[in-house]
C-alpha cells in the first residue's frame, strides 16, 4: 500500500523532470504573449491592461472604460507564473533582452508541472477505480507521453491548466461518491480531514477556478454538478435523510465561490462591471456545421483527437468493462466531461484552434476519458466467464495495444516537441495539412526535421551557412546570396580545400562604415582585401573551420533606404571551393538569422521557416540570446539540475 500511496508523487517527479529538460523557452501563440503581458503588467505596474510596444504580438485586446486595452483570457494562468516571471527577470539581469529572454523561459515552464499534476490525478484515480499500480502509472504515462498533452507542457496555452482543473473537480466528486461521503450525513466529531464535505468544496474549488482559467471550459461544471447531484439523490435514497441532498450540493457550491470572487473582481477591474467576460461579441461565432466539426476533431488527419491522443483507444473497452462492474456514473462522467467540449467546439467557426498542434480545445477533457481504460485492469478476472459475462480483451492483446498506441502517441507527439509546430504550419508546402494525410503535422514534422538534419549532417567537402545570416535574397530559393547580421558564420568541413567568396559591402552614404572584419578560427586574416566588393581566397586546413563575418550594421529603413528593418551586415554574394582531390565543396543552408530586438520579429524567429533551427528547445535558444556569461550558465544550471534531480526522484520512487 505504501508503494501504491507514492505512485502520483513518482509520477509528477518523474515527468516534471522530463518537461522541464524538453522545455523550449518560448511562446507560439499571440493568445500566450497576451497572457504574458497580463503578467508583467501585474509585476511591474500593479495593473491587468496590457501595454506593450506597437506591433507586439497580442491578440484580442478589448477596450476598458478607463481606455485601457485587456485581455479577454482567463486571469489565473497570468497569476500563477507571477514567481516565475520574477525569478527570470532576476536571472536576466539588466540587459533588455537577457531579462526578456529569461523571464519568457521561466513563464513558459509553468505548464510543465501543471501536466504532470494532471498524471498524477489520473494515476491516483485509476488506483481508486481497482488498477494495479502498474497499469496507473501506464496510463498516466500515456496520457504524459504519447498524447498531445506533452508538446502543449511547452507553451503558455491556458488548456493545460484547465484539464488540471477539471480532472481534479470531477475525480474530487467521485471520490466524495466512491468513499461513502455522499451515501450518509456528516458524522459528529468526524476530523475535518475526514468530513464527507472536503471533497466536494475541493470539486467545487476547481471548478470554480476552472472558469477563471478558461471561461469557455465551464461548459463541464454542469456535468460534474449533474454527478454530483446525482450521487445526493442515491444517498438521499438509501439514508432516508434529506440533508445529504442539500448539504452536499451545498458544498460543492460553497467551494465555487473564491473562483467566482476572482472572475468577479478581474472583471470589474478590466471592464468596470463583474458580468463583463470579454467574449461578448463572439457568441456568434458558433458558423461551422456540426458534422463537418465532428469530422475534423475525430477523425481528420491535421486535427484528429484520436491520432493526437492514440491512448484515448483504450477507453472504449475500458468503460465497457467498467460499467460491467457498477461504474456506469464514472463513465458518464468520462463521456460527458468529453462530450461538452466536442460538441462545444464543433460548431466553433476556428474549431481547428488555429495554426496548433492537434485539436487544442479538446486537451481539457482528454484525461477525464483516458481514465476509463483503469477499466482494462489485469487485476480483475475479466478472463473467466463470469456473471458479468466474458473478458472483453485477452492480456496479450491488452499489452499489445499497450504498446501500438504508446508508440504511435510517442512518436506522433515527439514531432511536436521537436519542431515548433508554427514552423510547419506557415510553411508554404503541403497547402493541406487538414484533411491530407501526407499533409498532417504527425507526418509532416517529420519530413521537415529530416530535411534540416540532412543539412546539417551532409559529409564533407561542405560548407554550412550557419548563425547570424539572413534568409537568402535568391528569388529562386537558391542559399546565396544573403546578408549577415552583426556576426555571421560559415562552417566548413573539408579535408583541405580552396575557397573563394565574395562579400558585397556597398551600403549607402547615410550608413555607418562597416569596419568588416574575416577571421578563421577566431583569428582575423593577415591580409584581407580591401574596398566595398570584397573577393577572398582562401586555403582551408583539414577537418572543421569556422569562418566569421563580423561588421558593424546598418539599417535600411533608418537610413531611408528601403522599407526592411533589419541590422544588416555585408552579403555573401558567392561561395564555392574545390578541395585537394579536386571535389566541389558543397553549400548548406543552416542558416539562423539574428536575435530580434523588436517584439514581434523576435517573437516570430522561433518558427520563422528560413530559420533552419536544428530543434526547439532551450539549449539550442540559450546560446543565441543576449543572455551570456555567468547568467547564461546559472539558467541553464537551474534547469539542468532541477530537472535531472526530478527525474531521479520519480525513477527512485517507482522502483
């Protein structure tokens, strides 16, 4: 039993480790950097408007009475990473843009922990249906692991939080159910810690805070209140007594109000009155025909919830088994937790939850409906005829579908962790990554991550355009020519050759002298060339050399030469080489541009495709931000650390 108690800790160690090491330190979505700037307004001026720089990425901002500009998303994400934007402004330090990069790494991982408190929900609920230790953990493993829970650990999304909310008030309510606490009246002199009441104020608390989270995925506060309801009445039923059916409802209402408090007052602070949401004017939006949202949720191959979340196989048969055995109020829980979302945002006129990984509304309710298959149980003789009739499945095939979905799930999802999901969805090619199956994100990830990695890891002779350099000026898509920033490099591999290139540093009179400088292995060249129209040739060692550019930049629109805004250095018009043997050196785009500045470039370098990132992911971020030095290595210590000794822990306790 001691081993059964600490299977949720192990299970929120164990992944919080893992989503913290996975992090990418970024947001994707407007939505997010909405819910940012509601988080440092908090922080740093003690106010919800949202004020940031024109062009900023923000998204539906309504206006206030006083004419302030807010945010129509839920206020309890925005609290809840207030410690951590203070903590990465106090990493950053006073550069701008170190602080800015840290404290947007901190914010982002609040979603991490979230997740993995929802595994542990889900674990700790499977424990409660009759699951063995093993088949718990399995199953919050896959939700963790082989869903599209594990790429959305990644962003600010508020959906995280609201599955966490929601699975902690429905498996609240049938805890109070499952324990007896709603089959007989509170008993006199009973510890608080064990009052029937606790668990349905806890059910009530969530959900209240659930609506300030995401107003939206109140929608399943009805069912829960229905089972809720529902258990009154059977203990209503079996007690004789009319005070189970008042005092328990009653409980899970008490417990809505803090929730309700904090709606209440977010809106008087945002629009002057406590009935105002923001969502007002979208009431309309409900365009899209209901079998053609159905389709797209269930089964289309860009936004299918099964193909996202292949795990969510096993609850069918789960839920058969379990209302075989009595469970039928579980599973309609399950099934209408679930069904309130689906039917919700089928008729929604953006019901693809725009350019996302998988069906992004539905997150909230994946873990309510995964928690059926605990129905699958090993440890019930399901093997045997029985009263209940027949074993539905055969171990074997339990275990083999086990697997098929964990590694379709891991897989899939993996793509999602890899890549930044908003590279492939601007990208140009497929034009149907909807309904086409080659088109999907869980295939098309893939095939863009092996075209990078083709690049990066061609053999030699090849030169690699690498950081610091602009996308190509070619209008054919050829990798040259292309500007460099402030410091740009070429990555050679060769087992000694002749290179020549050419750099094109003409600039207008109102812009300030380059002062360019070549360096090989961080040397600067002897005796470079002179002039405006630079031609190098140089003679390569063997194995790798780094080739830096480095100028001082000029910008165009400031020197009212054209309308880009950008800090450019000189162009690399030509490249080419032949080696020793006489092999032509070839020419890789693995260029990344510089770092942004300005808020919505910077915001979009993440998944900008001409960005040929390796990964998203935080390590590959780190070195390309401001953020150098002692700063740079104490983040990526704390990451590092935190996230190692979680895992180790959550190893350890499952052991």
């Amino acid at each position: 039993m001691r081993h059964t108690n600490r299977l949720p800790l192990a299970i929120f160690l164990l992944l919080s480790g893992l989503y913290l090491l996975t992090l990418s330190g970024h947001t994707y979505s407007p939505d997010e950097e909405t819910m940012l700037a509601v988080t440092r307004g908090l922080l740093e001026r003690g106010s919800v408007a949202v004020v940031v720089e024109d062009g900023a990425p923000v998204s539906a901002l309504r206006p206030g009475p006083d004419g302030g500009r807010y945010s129509p998303y839920g206020v309890l994400p925005s609290l809840l990473a207030l410690p951590l934007q203070a903590l990465g402004a106090l990493l950053g330090g006073d550069d701008p843009g170190g602080r800015d990069y840290a404290s947007r790494l901190a914010v982002t991982a609040l979603n991490g922990p979230v997740t993995a408190a929802t595994t542990a929900v889900l674990a700790a609920w499977a424990l409660a249906l009759g699951a063995p230790r093993r088949w718990a953990a399995a199953l919050a493993l896959l939700y963790g692991l082989a869903t599209f829970a594990w790429p959305y650990t990644r962003t600010f999304f508020s959906e995280p939080l609201a599955a966490l909310l929601i699975l902690v008030s429905a498996y609240a309510a049938y805890r109070a159910q499952a324990s007896g606490a709603i089959r007989r009246p509170a008993v006199s002199g009973r510890p608080w810690s064990q009052s029937p009441l606790v668990p349905l104020l806890i059910s009530g608390l969530a959900g209240g805070l659930l609506l300030t989270t995401r107003i939206a995925a109140g929608i399943a506060l009805p069912v829960i209140g229905i089972y809720v309801l529902w258990g009154s009445w059977r203990a209503w039923r079996r007690t004789g007594s009319p005070s189970s059916f008042i005092l328990h409802p009653s409980a899970f209402m008490l417990g809505l109000l803090p929730g309700l408090l904090l709606l209440l007052w977010y809106n008087l602070a945002r629009f002057g009155t406590p009935l105002a949401s923001g969502y007002a004017s979208e009431a309309g939006l409900f365009t899209t025909p209901l079998a053609e949202g159905l389709y797209g949720l269930l089964l289309s191959p860009g936004k299918s919830v099964l193909l996202f979340a292949p795990p969510l196989l096993l609850a069918l048969p789960g839920a058969v088994a379990l209302w075989r055995r009595g469970r039928a109020g579980v599973v309609l829980l399950g099934v209408g937790l679930f069904l309130s979302h689906l039917l919700l945002y089928a008729r929604w006129g953006e019901w693809q939850g725009g350019g996302v990984w998988g069906p992004r509304f539905l997150l909230p309710v994946v873990a309510p409906l995964l928690v059926l298959a605990a129905g699958l149980s090993p440890r019930e003789d399901l093997g045997r005829k029985t009263k209940a009739g027949p074993r539905l499945l055969q171990p074997a095939l339990v275990s083999g579908l086990l697997s098929l979905v964990f590694l379709a799930g891991f897989a899939g999802n993996l793509g999602g962790v890899l890549l930044n999901f908003g590279t492939y969805v601007v990208a140009p090619e497929p034009a149907d990554k909807l309904y086409s199956l080659a088109g999907s994100p869980l295939v098309g990830h893939w095939v863009m991550l092996a075209e990078r990695w083709g690049r990066y890891a061609a053999p030699p002779p090849v030169c690699r355009l690498g950081d610091g350099l602009y996308d190509t000026e070619d209008p054919g898509g050829a990798p040259l020519p292309r500007r460099t920033g402030a410091v740009g490099e070429l990555r050679c591999a060769t087992n000694g050759a002749r290179l020549s290139f050419t750099l094109d540093d003409r600039r207008p009179p109102a812009a300030p002298p380059s002062e360019l400088r070549l360096l090989i292995a961080g040397r600067p060249l002897a005796s470079p060339p002179s002039g405006q129209l630079r031609e190098y040739r140089l003679l390569l060692p063997s194995g790798a050399a780094v080739i830096t550019i480095e100028a001082r930049t000029w910008n165009p629109r400031a020197a009212g030469f054209s309308e880009r805004d950008d800090e450019l250095g000189p162009q690399v018009a030509e490249l080419g080489g032949v080696t020793v043997g006489g092999a032509s050196v070839a020419v890789e785009d693995t260029a990344v541009a510089p770092l942004p500045a300005r808020a919505r470039p910077r915001w979009a370098w993440y998944y900008d495709p001409p960005n040929q990132h390796f990964a998203d992911h935080w390590a590959w971020y780190l070195p390309r931000s401001e953020l150098v030095g002692a700063r740079a290595w104490a983040l990526a210590g704390i990451i590092l650390v935190l996230g190692a000794a979680a895992l180790a822990g959550g190893l350890r306790l499952l052991r």
